[in-house]
C-alpha cells in the first residue's frame, strides 16, 4: 500500500491544477490581509477575530474538498485508465482505498499549508486580544478539527460518486447538488422538536451536519447522535466522518468489484 500511496503522490505532482488552486488559494489569503500591511497607522485587528473569520472561511473546504477526490481519480472511469492497474495484478481494493487515501493526504496537506500561511499573516498583521484568550483558542482548535473532520466526510462522499457514476461531470454535479440542498437542511431539521425521528437520524447523519457547532447554532433540543455521544461536538463530528467513510469504502469496493473494467 505504502509503494502505491507513492505512485498516486508522483501522479498528483503533475497536475497543473493542484499548484494553481494552491497558489491562487495563498493568494485570497493574502489579500485579505493587505490593507494591514498599507495602512501601518491604524490600530490592529484583534487575533482573535481574525481567528473566527478563518473558522468562518474554512467552511468552502466542502467546495474545495471534491477537487482532490476529482483530481486523485482523474477520471478513470471516462478515461479507461483503471484497466491498465488491473491488467497489471492491482487488486481492486488497494486501488480504491489508496487512491482515496492519496487524496485525502494531499488534500490535508494543502490544508495545513493554506491554514499557516493564514496564521502567520495573522501573527504579523493581527495585534493580541485584551485579557486572556485560552478559552477562545481552545473553541479556534476545535472548531479547526470539526472543519477537517466535515471535509474529510464531503471527500469521502465524492471519491464513491465518482467510482460510482461513469461520468465525472455528473458525479461531481450530483454531489454538489445534495451537498448545496442538504446542507441548508441537515442545519436547521434537527433543531424542532416536533421532527419525526427518521428526519433526526437522517439530519444527525448528513456529512455536514457537525458544521451546526462552528456557526453558532442553538444545540439545547438536539436529539439522537449528539446527546447520545455526551455533548462532544468533536467525538460527534469523528463519528459522522468514520460513518461515511467506512460506508464510502464498502459501498465502493463492492461497486468496484462486481464492475468489468473495460
């Protein structure tokens, strides 16, 4: 698995796309931050708010997120290129979860990457926040690791569209059509009381469901998986993602199997 992760990485490399999106990427991040660096008179911007825009901002990973499942599979299936592994003795399931994997990684990568240069414009441009803000970089950490955990589960959902669907444009069309009507959705029905109990699973299990802890939405009736789990927004958003990842590799590898790779 280690030796194809690294073909899949090597592969990754000369995709034009991936350092364009990553450059232009920087580059929004650094615009944000230029009129600090002009206008040196001014008072600063406390970090802390700049901390809570980048809470804010890190909800487009679930655009941005499908772009590496997209990029790793590389169309495979339109293209005809996945016969070629096969032919060769690949097993089907080291290529479906390590090309899964690879993009996973890379796109965490990317992440971490974008994340600090955003937190080192911060430290240079942001001034510190009166009193003590431990309380407030502990809810900065965990709304962070809720973010990844969200894009994690978006990039599996689009890696099984795209195994799924022979056409690239319509899985990726499809996903973003559930995920842009779902997630308004998944935000907002689990919050009445009077919601039948198939609409709390479904709302409590949609992918993006964990992101109702990052945008401040009223948590007190929240039924099923949350209070289930104790009220951890993380430990919640953890079991959503192992959920739709371990559904996207089974249902995936069974897809994949009984498929004749043409």
């Amino acid at each position: 698995m280690i030796n194809y992760l690294s073909a899949e990485f090597y592969k990754l490399r000369f995709h034009k796309g991936l350092y364009v999106g990553t450059g232009l990427l920087l580059l929004l991040e650094t615009v944000v931050f230029l009129p600090g660096f002009m206008i040196r008179n001014q008072d600063y911007i406390d970090r802390d708010i700049l901390l809570a825009f980048l809470v804010v901002a890190m909800t487009v990973g679930i655009i941005i997120a499908p772009i590496f499942a997209t990029m790793t599979f590389d169309d495979q299936n339109g293209n005809g290129t996945l016969k070629n592994e096969i032919v060769y003795g690949i097993p089907r399931h080291r290529a479906y979860i390590g090309k899964m994997l690879a993009g996973a990684i890379a796109g965490t990568i990317i992440s971490l990457l974008a994340m600090g240069w955003f937190l080192l414009l911060t430290f240079l441009v942001g001034g510190p926040s009166e009193g003590t803000n431990q309380e407030f970089l502990g809810i900065f950490i965990r709304a962070t690791g809720i973010q990844w955990l969200v894009w994690m589960s978006v990039y599996a959902f689009f890696f099984f569209l795209l195994v799924l669907i022979r056409s690239a444009a319509a899985a990726l069309s499809l996903g973003y059509a559930v995920t842009v009507l779902g997630t308004p959705v998944a935000l907002t029905i689990a919050s009445g009381t009077d919601v039948s109990f198939f609409w709390q699973l479904v709302s409590d299990l949609f992918f993006t469901s964990p992101l109702r802890f990052t945008v401040g939405l009223d948590l007190s009736d929240r039924r099923l998986l949350v209070s289930f789990l104790g009220d951890n927004p993380l430990i919640y958003a953890l079991v959503i993602c192992i959920f739709w990842w371990a559904v996207s590799v089974l249902l995936g590898l069974i897809v994949l199997r009984r498929r004749e790779i043409k």
